[in-house]
C-alpha cells in the first residue's frame, strides 16, 4: 500500500485461494466478514474496524479496483480508506451508488437497525467512479443484479467452472466448514425481503459448484442452495 508501505509490509500475506483467480481476504475473525480478490479488483471492505486487519493482508499487492457486493456498513465500512490507499476507484451497482457517496448506508428495512448503523458504524461517504450492471465482466466473472438485501446489491458468476460470489443474498451461519447453514438475509437487514427471495431463487438456479458468502464458509453442494430458497418459499407462503 502506497500511504503505509514499509519493508515489511511490501511482502504481502498469502491469501487462501478458493478457486483460480479468487482469494479470499478477512476483515474480521475467522470467516465473518469475507473481503474477495477477484483478480485484481476487490470486492467488499468489511467493516470500519477492519482497516489494520486488511492492510496487513492487501499490502504490496497490485490492485486495480474496489467494487462492493453491497453498500452496507459490513461491506463498505473501510470502503474510503481503501480506494485512498490503494489509489483505486470505486465501482458499485446503480442501485447503491447514492448511498456510498453519501455515506448514508441505512437502507436496511428495520428502521432501528438504521439509527444503530448511522450510531455505531458509520461508514464515509466515496465518490463512485464505476455503476456495474447485469451482464459487465470483472476479471472473469459476470455481474449480476441481485437487488433486495440492497437496491444496488451485485453477485459476480464464473460460469465455467460454476463460481458463484454472492454478497449478503444468502449467508451460511453454520460454524464448522463440513456442516453449512444457509439462510436468507433478514427483512430487518434488508431492503426488500421479497425481492431478495427472487434473486435467491436466481442464483439457486445456477447451481454453483461453490458459492462465495459475505459471511460464513462457502459451500461446495449445489443442491444446498434450491433447497434453502424452496424451505424460505414455504416458510414465507
Ligand atoms: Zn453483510
């Protein structure tokens, strides 16, 4: 990193590569909140405690980009930082790029969980420099529009080896990698609970061969997405 570089920090910590081309990086204990490298872009900043823990592992690294899965404050919380060290632009979906440049993050449909956001985590506003949309390329992966856990939320698809990084549309509580929990984001998280459910029901019917979360371990069955998203449907009808 250029603002904080020293002789130590110019040999950066080894990522844990998922698949070719996609390294996982942390912003907080274990897999709580996951920060991707897809090529050279980085999806996703954690939250605004994560500065130190990702210096430590983006440092030395050339890097091209910072693009957000989504504009919450789990995920754009070092979002300003970052693009002023790194000295790379911020690309985001349409949907959420007033958001991050304002630095009013509070798009959750809980209006309690917005006033505890705006309270404790603030995140700072950032100019956004790119606006993604369905279809557009980032390092070999697709984009996709997947609104509803946020209005400009994205998830970003390899189809040829099946890779699926999918933000907050789903998240996998389970706390041992061989045993994945999967749930749907909360209405009080989201911006349109319903509307998050069909993106979901999009993204189950890729079948990815693994499946990146924001939060948790990924998940390597394809079947353990469809069934998820079909208990939600029947949950909810
Ligand atoms: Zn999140």
């Amino acid at each position: 990193m250029r603002a904080h570089s020293s002789p130590r920090r110019e040999h950066p910590q080894p990522l844990y590569e998922l698949a070719p081309g996609l390294a996982l990086a942390r912003g907080g204990p274990g897999r709580t909140l996951n920060v991707y490298l897809l090529g050279d872009v980085v999806v996703d900043s954690g939250v605004r405690w994560s500065r130190r823990r990702l210096a430590r592992q983006l440092a030395g690294r050339q890097l091209n980009a910072h693009l957000l899965s989504h504009a919450h404050f789990d995920h754009a919380g070092c979002s300003a930082w970052l693009c002023h060290t790194l000295g790379v632009p911020l690309w985001c979906g349409q949907g959420d790029a007033a958001a991050i440049a304002s630095g009013r993050v509070d798009t959750h449909g809980s209006p309690w969980v917005n006033r505890l956001q705006r309270r404790l985590a603030p995140v700072t506003a950032h100019p956004v420099t790119r606006i993604m949309h369905e279809g557009d390329v980032v390092a070999g992966f697709e984009v996709l529009e997947v609104p509803g856990h946020s209005p400009g939320a994205l998830a970003f698809w390899r189809a040829r080896d099946r890779v699926l990084v999918c933000g907050d549309v789903l998240a996998n509580v389970g706390l041992h990698p061989s045993r994945p929990r999967l749930v749907l984001a909360p209405a009080a998280l989201s911006s349109d609970a319903e509307t998050n459910r069909r993106s979901a029901g999009r993204l189950a019917g890729l079948r990815p061969r693994l499946a990146c979360f924001g939060h948790g371990f990924a998940v390597s069955d394809p079947g353990r997405f469809a069934s998820v998203v079909q208990q939600a449907a029947a949950a909810s009808s």
